[in-house]
C-alpha cells in the first residue's frame, strides 16, 4: 500500500498487514536457525569462540565481536545463542527497515516484497545463522540503511530529533567498530549528508559526535576492562598480495634487500605460485608462507608494500579490482573457487557439533542448499553481481533525478567502498553486506522513477 493511501479507517488492515510481513520474513530464518543448529561455523568462527572461552581478547577480528560474543554466551553457553540473537536482529532491522522505507515514500506492497523475499533466500538464511563478524557487519549496515531511510524525507526534523540524531550516530559509531575499514565508510556518508546539507552541516555535529564517542568509548575503557590485545593484522601482511601483485609484473623493481625481506616469509617461487589476483587468501594461508615473520618486522614489510605500491599505481589498483571482481562479476571466472557456507561443523576441541531440532528443516533447507550451491546456480543465488548492478543503476537514476533518497544510497556505497578495499577471498561472507544492502535498495528504483520525491 502507498504512504498516499493511508486513511484513518485503515491503521487495524495496516497493523495486520505488517505482522504477516514480519511473520513471513522471521519464519524461513527461525527455520533455519533450528535446521542448522548451533549455527554456520567457520574454523574462524572456532577461533573466534576458543578465544571467548580462554578470554584473549584481540582485535585481529574486530574486538568489539568477539566481546558480544562473550556477553551472549554469558546467557547460554552455546554458540547457537549467537546465531539466534543475529536471527532475532535481522527480523527486528527488517522491521524497522520496512516502516522507515514507507515513510520514505516507497510503497508498502513493494517494501514488503523485498523484504520477504529477501529473507527467504537461501543465502541470507544460511549465512544469517553463520557466527561470523561479518554478519553483524551487515545487520550494521541494514541498520544504517534504514536510519537514513528515515533521514531523507525531513534531514531538519530527524537531524534536529536528539534521539534520532544519536541513533545514527551510533550507527555510524558501529559501522567504525565492527569493521576495520570502517571509518571509510562512515566518512563516505557524513560527506554524502554534508554536500546534500550544504549551509545545514551544523545538524551533524550529534551523529558526527556520538560516532567518534562510542568509537571512543569502546576502544578506550571497554577494551581496557577486557584487556584487549589491540594489535590488528599488519599492513604488510593484509595486503602480502598486493606485494605478490607487484612482484609477479614487476620482478625487477625489487632490490635485493626487498627481497631479503620476501624470502624470510616465503621462497620466492611461492610468491609467485600461490598468487591469485582474484584470491588473496590462496597466498596469505600457503602453508609454506610464514606470515609471522612479517608480523615480527611489521615496519619493514609496511615500507615495501608502500613503495610497491607508490611505483606501481596501476598495478595493485589492478590487483584490486581483480580482487574485488568477486563483488561486481556475477558468474565465477573459470578456475576460481567461491565459498559459500560451511557445511559440517570443522573438528574442535570445544565439544561443538551439529545437533538439528528440525530434521525435516534440515532436509528441507540442505536440498535447497545442494541445488542452489551448484556453479549453474552461484550467479543466480549467491553471487552479489546480480543484484549490485541494478541497485547501482538505481543510484545512478537517483542522481541525475536529483532525488533525496540519494542519501540511503550512502550506505550501500559506502560498505561497497569499504569491501572493495578489504575483499580478500572470494566467499559470500565477504560479500554479505554489499549483496544485502543492494537488495534492500532495489525499492529505491520507485522514487527514482516516480515524481513523489523529487528535491
């Protein structure tokens, strides 16, 4: 139903409308929670929950993750807790997403639509329930989404409501937290209002603030109180395939100390060798590549991949996009692999296995994932591509219809941006954010089209 339609006779038709949307997106995600339980889990996701049980702390993964973790577990000692709470806060963030997007002037059927169906895929569902920081990195931005949905038809009324204000500032605080790129894609944003603004940008002082606060705040006295290793992957061991990149095109650019430094980590040959522009992880986890030698002489290795870099523009921006084609590209080039989701629970010591309450589910939901996962069907149900470019297109008639509505679409470019940059592997996890937060703005395409939102 279109915002126009409301009347006053109508709030019992609308209230009952809305639940059966919210029933009809919780039920395939409880579904699979239940199926699959205790959850996805990754040999990440059993590092990840080894290290909530021995209580060290480091920030390799976002901190700020592995100390919810820590605190949901607390409750129920399970990791099935975890999935159950990113279960109940996508139900709840679809919600709000949904009545923030009729606000805005999208819609209802075409609101509900999406989110429907969207919570109906077989890769949300099965990547929703997976214990993986990148998960609450697109609840985050499904959140954000929705706050700037609610922005763009009065930025003076939200910006200028303290609780609204802050509420996006503390989206934005998030976004920060749970990613370590994230400040790119909260500075994309505030940019984004600020241009939209113009001689207003003072209305950003409380989401611009309470961002740098909880940043602040979790950083400083909470990561203290849990005694966080604050040490993240080194610049010169994240981006070790760039500096393969370079040295694959260019191999006589680097002097003999450069690659005095290259051998201490690897034989040369395995520089070359298990180097994949579209792969990253295929040289980062070799078993004969030492990446603690780098993490012992992190300046060193910084400084190399700076100068390559400096020298070689186009080549690691090359590499770059070879690595992110996993986003854009919605068929998988030949030869390359592409993970989906994790289908037995990996060997641990931490007495974890899979226990489903719903056999029938379990079957229901393992045979869609069989035909689903099949490389006929990766573009079609998995791959992010196919959904990107529409939204982008979407975007793209945004912009030249000068619409407010341009502003949600911050989100979504914002974390494409931040992904571009960090994409390491190509697996859905990695594309999580950017395949839902295009999806939920394919809606957008209504007002870009129609004349009810023009500036």
């Amino acid at each position: 139903m279109e915002q126009g339609e409301d009347t006053a006779a109508e709030p019992p038709k609308r209230s009952t409308w809305s639940w059966l949307i919210v029933g009809l997106a919780a039920l395939p995600l409880f579904v699979w929670w239940a199926s699959w339980y205790p959850g996805m889990l990754s040999g990440d996701s059993l590092h990840q929950l080894a290290a909530v049980e021995s209580g060290d702390f480091t920030n390799e993964v976002p901190a700020i993750h592995t100390i919810i973790i820590w605190l949901v577990t607390r409750v129920w000692d399970s990791p099935a807790a975890v999935s159950l709470v990113q279960v109940v806060a996508m139900v709840a963030l679809l919600t709000l997403y949904l009545r923030r997007a009729r606000g805005a002037g999208i819609p209802g059927r075409l609101a509900g639509t999406a989110v429907v169906v969207f919570a109906s895929l077989p890769a949300v569902g099965a990547t929703t329930i997976a214990v993986e920081v990148q998960v609450a990195q697109t609840l985050i931005g499904i959140w954000l989404l929705a706050e700037l949905l609610g922005l763009a038809p009065d930025p003076n009324a939200y910006l200028s409501d303290p609780w609204s204000a802050t509420r996006l500032g503390l989206a934005l605080g998030a976004t920060w937290l749970f990613d370590h790129a994230g400040l790119v894609g909260v500075l994309v944003i505030l940019v984004a209002l600020a241009l939209g603004l113009r001689s207003r940008t003072h209305l950003l002082a409380v989401p611009a603030g309470g961002a740098i606060a909880i940043f602040l705040l979790v950083q400083g006295p909470l990561y203290v109180a849990f005694d966080v290793d604050r040490g993240v992957p080194p610049l010169g061991e994240a981006y070790a395939p760039e500096i393969a990149a370079v040295y694959r095109h260019h191999p006589g650019w680097f002097e003999e100390a450069d690659l005095d430094l290259m051998r201490a980590v690897a034989d040369l040959q395995i520089w070359q060798e298990a180097y994949r522009c579209g792969d990253g992880a295929s040289l980062l986890t070799d078993r004969e590549f030492d990446t603690t030698v780098i993490r012992a002489h992190a300046g060193a290795y910084r400084g190399l991949l700076v100068r390559g870099a400096l020298t070689h523009p186009l080549t690691v921006a090359g590499h770059r996009a070879c690595a992110a084609g996993v986003l854009f590209a919605p068929f998988r080039p030949a030869g390359e692999r592409f993970e989906t989701y994790v289908y037995n629970v990996p060997p641990n010591d931490l007495g974890i296995v899979r226990d489903s309450r719903l056999p029938l589910g379990f079957n229901f939901t393992k045979a869609i994932l069989v035909r689903s996962d099949r490389p006929a069907g990766l573009w079609l149900f998995w791959r992010p591509g196919i959904i990107l470019w529409p939204a982008l297109a979407g975007i793209v008639t945004l912009a030249m219809r000068r619409r407010r509505l341009l502003w949600p679409a911050a989100a979504l470019v914002g974390f494409l941006l931040m992904a571009v940059l960090t994409v390491r592997e190509p697996s859905f996890r990695e594309s999580f954010s950017v395949y839902a937060l295009a999806f939920l703005s394919l809606p957008l395409w209504w007002p870009a089209l129609s004349g009810d939102a023009a500036d």
